[in-house]
C-alpha cells in the first residue's frame, strides 16, 4: 500500500481545517502552515492567533489568546520558518520571532527572540543565533535526510537508524 495517498488525504485535511480556522473564525494562519490536526487553536479569541509561513505546529499544542481568569485578551504570534514541539503550550501575548524553534512540552510565556531555541516550563532560551529554513529545519537538514535515506537504501543502517 501507497502511503502517500494517506500524506495527500492528510494534507487535504489540513487544508480545509486551514481555511475554516481563517475564514470562519478569523485567525490569522498564512497558507503555507503545516500542523498536526490535534493542535488546538484558541477559538476564544480566534482574531488573535497569527502563525507566519513555512512555520510547524507539532501534536497536541495549544496556542492561546485569552485567559478568562484575568480577562486578559491578547495577540500571540509566531514568526516565519518556526517548529513548535509537541505538546508545548504558547501562552497569551506571546511573540515567537522568525526562525525559532520550541522544545516538545515547553510553556512559553515570554516572548522568543528571533533565531533562538527555547525549551522547558517556563521555557528558556537553550542557543540564539541558530540560522534555520523552511519549518524550523536547520540549514544542513535536508542533506543529512538524503545522506540517511541512502544508506537506509543501501542497507547501511544498523536496525537503530544509526550508521553501523
């Protein structure tokens, strides 16, 4: 069986999970977005949630732009070219710069500066000045997938994915 007739049923999922968090509730999503249809996006305040191009949102993240407690209602945004961990959590208010990426499990509630890795809760910045690409890839990953995929190929590989 094909598995990328699943990518491409997938990816028209997302696509229209796309357009009606844009065109129905209001948020502010570029098109070029990817996200796990288990990210849950603050439907409170819908108008306040901007996610840049080229950006990942990994499974189970939440992105919020409210909080009821304190009547707090703000604009959270994340930058172009970001990966967002899964399971992270993005608290109200926050700036997520261009090119950032968030651990898995990470609460981020303070803003990140741009080219900066954050990890934890409350997450804290781990490295800054890290160039990365589309997705919150870094520069040199799309020759070290072909470089595994071809010794995968070639049997090279030990049975844990490493090179033996």
């Amino acid at each position: 069986m094909d598995l990328n007739k699943f990518l491409r049923v997938r990816n028209i999922v997302v696509a229209v999970k796309r357009t009606m968090l844009t065109k129905f509730w209001g948020m502010d999503i570029h098109p070029s977005v990817q996200f796990s249809l288990s990210t849950r996006f603050d439907k409170t305040y819908p108008k306040g949630v901007h996610v840049a191009e080229n950006t990942y949102i990994a499974f189970d993240v939440a992105i919020l732009a409210h909080d009821r407690t304190r009547g707090m209602y703000r604009h959270t945004r994340i930058g172009k070219n970001c990966f967002i961990g899964a399971r992270s959590l993005i608290m109200p208010g926050v700036t997520i710069g261009d090119e950032c990426i968030v651990g898995a499990g990470s609460v981020v509630v303070k803003d990140v500066p741009f080219r900066t890795i954050v990890a934890g809760n409350p997450a804290v910045p781990i490295k800054t000045g890290v160039p990365l690409v589309a997705y919150g890839a870094y520069e040199t990953a799309d020759a070290a997938r072909s470089d595994f995929w071809a010794k995968e190929n070639a049997g090279l590989n030990g049975a844990d994915g490493r090179s033996s």
